[in-house]
C-alpha cells in the first residue's frame, strides 16, 4: 500500500478542551486540511485508534458538527478512555490521520 495516498496531517496546539472535556476534541482546522480530500480518503467519519506521542492508545472516532462558521470535523476520544498526563498546555502536536485497509489511526507526535 501507498500511504501517501491515504494521509493527512495538521499542527494542534493542546488547550483547555482538549484536556478537560471527557472526549478530548482535537478539530481538524479547515485552514489546514480540504475536508473534500478528507471524505475522498474516507477518513472523515468512523472508528479510529488515536496513538499518543509515547505510544500510548486509546479507542477514538471522527465526529461531524456545525457550528455558526460552517461545518466542523474533530478527532474525539470515546469518553471511557484516558489521556497521557504528559501532555501539557499549549504543547505543539503534528496530528497524522492515516488509513491501512480498513483501520484508521490518529498519530500524535510533538513538534516545537
């Protein structure tokens, strides 16, 4: 397989919502990612692992919304599952939203 066809990736800066909301939200910026190509790759809905900069996972999905700017995606995690404690304010993450077969996986890894 050819993941280049089949990856997306955006900059997240970890905030507040992130950390204290149960489903830990990380929205997909429109500014950075074409929601066309999102749903072309089938990476815009579904079950999906997220996998923490240490490697840790937890069970996930991919939500829709609308908000009074237009329509939304985030990265949620179900609300049974824990985050990294590591994980501080305003840490600078490289989000990779990548599909092999039918799974679908959320890579987190740290940028400066």
């Amino acid at each position: 397989m050819d993941l280049k066809d089949v990856m997306i990736s955006f900059l997240f800066k970890v905030n507040d919502s992130f950390k204290v909301y149960s489903w830990h939200p990380i929205t997909v910026p429109k500014n950075q990612v074409d929601y066309d190509l999102l749903q072309k790759e089938g990476l815009h809905e579904g079950d999906l692992t997220i996998v923490f900069p240490h490697g840790e996972r937890v069970r996930g999905h991919m939500y829709y919304g609308r908000a009074g700017y237009g329509p939304y995606y985030q990265v949620r995690t179900y609300t049974d599952q824990e985050i990294p404690s590591y994980l501080k304010d305003r840490d600078k993450v490289l989000v990779i939203l990548v599909k092999d077969g039918s799974e679908k996986y959320a890579v987190l890894e740290f940028r400066s």
